[in-house]
C-alpha cells in the first residue's frame, strides 16, 4: 500500500511538471536539493574521514543553523560557484 501510494505521488510530480514545463522551476528544485544533501554528504565524509567522537545533541539544530547560512550566503552575487550571472570567465 505504501510502495502504490509513493508511485502515484511520483506520477502526479511527474505530470505536474511535464504541465508547468517551465525550466525556472525544474532549476530551484536543484537548489533546494543542493542544500539539503550538501550537508548530509559533508557529514558522511566527516564521520567516514575523522575518527571524532561527536556528543551531545546539536546535530539537528547544527546542520539547520548551516544550511540556512548557506541559504543566505548564495544569495550574495558572485559568492555561489554556481552563479552564473557574473561575467567573468574562469
């Protein structure tokens, strides 16, 4: 019941964007998602790299507090290196 009801999700997404058909859309998604696994990857590498013992219970308020710092400092023009709005060519 759960697997049929997660695949007409994935379909009414599907078909809402093949409606909208818009690319603004499809690349704020990308955004979006950039910002909530770039922690999560920084955090594997952090625990498959260091052998840190982490205490306490500041995981969740941490990874929060970073990703909307991350949020607001992308809005800061040429600080994100996938701003594409500068003209300088690297």
């Amino acid at each position: 019941m759960v697997h049929a009801s997660f695949a007409m999700v994935l379909l009414s997404v599907i078909v809402l964007f093949r409606v909208i058909n818009d690319r603004a859309v499809i690349d704020k998604l990308f955004t979006i998602a950039g910002y909530t696994y770039g922690p999560l990857l920084g955090l594997y590498a952090f625990g498959l790299f260091t052998k840190w013992n982490v205490r306490g219970q500041m995981g969740t308020p941490g990874g929060i507090d970073i990703t909307s710092h991350l949020y607001f400092l992308a809005a800061i023009p040429g600080f994100s290196s996938m701003d594409t709005s500068s003209d300088s060519n690297y």
